[in-house]
C-alpha cells in the first residue's frame, strides 16, 4: 500500500495545466455544497475539508485526475425538501454501505445489466430539472427588484453564465462564487468583523436510526443507481478513453466510494462519490496526472481549517439571488447528459421515468415506475408504437 502511494506521487506534476485542470469540477461542486449549507445548516468548513482530504487520498491512490464530487440525487433532494443535516448525512452512509457490498461482492457487472440506462437518465433529468426549478424559485422569489441580491442580480447573472457558459479559460462558477461571497461579506461585514476567528476541525456528529429510516426511501434510494453508473461503471469507461495506459478496476472505484462518507459522514462531511462529469472537466481544462487532484485537495484542507468560520458566516449571508444562478447551471448540466437518449422506446422511458418523479416528487418511485415501464416493453406487456 505504501509503494503504490510514493509511486502514485511520482507520478503526479504540479504544473499550470494540472493547475488549471484542478478547477474543472468546481462549477458542480461549489453549487451543491453552498445549496446545502445556505439551505440545510450543513457545515461549509466540514465539507469542504473532507471533499479536500478525500481529494488528497484519492491522488495518492489512483495516477490519474479522479474527482470528488457531491452526490446529486442526495443535494437535490436535500435543497428541494429541506432535509436535516443528519438526514444527508445518513443517506450518504446508506449508499456507500450498498456500493461498497456491491463491488467487493462483483454483483456491480450483474445490476449494470439489469438497470436500463434509460432509466438512469429518467433519474438524472428529474434531478437535474429539480435543481434548474429551485435555482429559479430562489431567483424569481427574492424580496427587491433592484440591489446587489435582487430579481435583477439574478436575471443579469443567468444572462452574463448563459453567455459564457462554454468559457475554456476559467470555469464561470468561480466567477459567480466569488461575486457571491462578496456580496455575502457586503451585508454580514459587521459580523465578520466581531467574529472570533480561529482554526477549525473536524468534530463527531451522532446519527439517530430515525435519520436512516427517513432518509432511505428520500434520498438514498435514487441515489444508488446514480453512483453505480456514474461513479463507477462510467468513471471506469471514461478513464479507458481518456487514459489508456492506466485501467481503473470497477471494484475499486466502489470501495474508495464506500469508504468516503463511512468516514466522512461521521464529521459532518457532505456524501461524496466519484463521477464521470468531473474527470472530463478536470481532462479539458488540462488535467493529466493525479498532481491536480493532491493540489486540489490540500488547498481546499487548508482553506477549511483556517477560514472555517468565515465561511459559515459567509454561508448563512450568499445571496439567494446568486445562488439560484448556480444551482440552475448546475441543474442543466445534469439534465444535458440525457440527450444521448435518442431512440423513442429509450426515451419514452426516461421521460417516464423524469414525470413520475417530479409530479409525484419523490425520485425513488420514478425510479420503480421506470423499472416496471422498461421491463414491460422489454417483455412485450406494455405496447408502445
């Protein structure tokens, strides 16, 4: 174990390019977890310090850029309905148990057979439209017209995102974050300033089974499937693309998913997994080595430790304004990676699928009328023409 790390850091370049490359995946992260602590109470600090350590380890165990991102169907959920705190914690414990069993049992190669990507896709929608819906309630519901967080802060922000929303220079929810934090420490400045500063670490939180019980059928169970494709069997794919001289084992990728937030969950620390879209953002913006992500994730570390409280304050103060913009973009590129579903019976489910979930809003039944829909037509009992 020790050789694979020193070699894995051998391997790693800390050049502009990884540097670069590092930011790729901040437009999907910065979003969620700003969402789940305005909205939530979840702590910004502990977030942002496991997403950092987990960062950290994942660079020292695999050679290439991995992202750590937020589970989506679990944010989603969580912002849209209001879940506690314990309660996102205790969903990202359900699903890391049930992909961590999944890969060590090799049961990952069966379930992506059974599970239709359709339906995957019909999940994926539905959470993607839940996050573009509530960035534009969150817009469309702040209090003045004019003001540094107002309707028109939101219009005139969407626009300017919309614009450049295929930058290749910087990732614009950098430059959306940061005009949010200022404005956040323009109208909390005065307690800022009386604020006692200090560093920051991690601390226990207690899990009741009650959490578990609520936040299974919610929030774990949509996100299950999620992580499977996503962070597993399509990490796994991709990473054959883009890097050829390095195989990622399907049953590795789970495990370290496992292991994030069976740690991390425990102190306060946001679910997390690995994801297809954050290793092609990282690859774009110039990613190569895993020297991007060791960076990453001690910058991050660093920031939580030392700004921790800042950020909490600053956290209770974002401009709800601002933060629609962010979680709408965020929302739309989820929702653009089902356009692959082009075929009618394949759309028709995910459509299916999407409409059940948000009309009913409850994603964990969308994905059982999906599973019922795609096995019907599958076996000829539904007829679709």
């Amino acid at each position: 174990m020790l050789s694979t790390i020193v070699e894995n850091f051998k391997k790693a370049k800390f050049n502009r390019y990884e540097l670069a490359g590092s930011l790729g995946d901040l437009g999907t992260f910065l979003p969620l977890l700003v969402g789940m602590a305005a909205t939530n109470g979840l702590d910004f600090a502990a977030g942002l310090f496991f997403a950092g350590f987990f960062n950290l380890v994942t660079g020292l165990s695999f050679p290439l850029p991995l992202a750590v991102q937020p589970m989506k169907a679990i944010a989603a959920v969580a912002i849209t309905e209001g879940l506690s705190v314990p309660q996102i914690l205790a969903a990202g414990v359900i699903v890391s148990v049930c992909i961590c069993l999944i890969g060590l049992t090799g049961a990952v190669t069966w379930l992506n057979r059974f599970i239709p990507k359709s339906v995957i896709r019909g999940i994926q929608l539905a959470v993607g439209l839940t996050l573009l819906m509530k960035g534009i309630q969150m817009i469309s519901g702040t209090k003045n017209l004019f003001g540094l967080d107002s309707l028109s802060t939101g219009i005139v922000t969407f626009l300017l995102v919309l614009i450049s929303f295929n930058f290749k220079k910087i990732p614009v929810a950098i430059l959306v974050f940061t005009v949010g934090m200022l404005i956040a420490l323009n109208s909390s400045y005065a307690q800022v300033q009386t604020a006692q500063f200090h560093l920051w670490f991690p601390h226990l939180y207690h899990l009741q089974l009650s959490d578990f019980v609520s936040a299974f059928p919610r929030a774990a169970l949509p996100q299950i499937p999620l992580t499977l494709l996503n962070s597993v069997i399509a990490v796994c794919a991709l990473s054959a693309d883009l890097f050829p001289n390095y195989t990622l084992q399907p049953k590795k990728v789970a495990v370290s998913v496992g292991l994030m937030n069976l740690v991390s969950a425990w102190f306060g620390g946001m679910p997390m997994c690995h994801g297809a879209g954050g290793l092609a953002g990282q690859h774009h913006f110039g990613a190569r080595t895993n020297g991007s992500i060791i960076f990453l994730g001690a910058m991050k570390m660093l920031l939580a430790i030392t700004l921790g409280g800042a950020f909490s304050i600053l956290c209770s103060a974002f401009p709800l304004s601002i933060l629609g913009v962010m979680l709408s973009f965020s929302g739309l590129s989820l929702a653009l990676v089902c356009r692959d579903q082009s075929e009618k019976l394949s759309a028709f489910v995910m459509l299916v699928t999407t409409g059940v979930s948000l009309a009913l809003n409850h994603i964990a039944l969308g994905l059982v009328v999906g599973l019922i829909v795609s096995f019907g037509l599958n076996k000829k009992i539904f007829r679709f023409e």
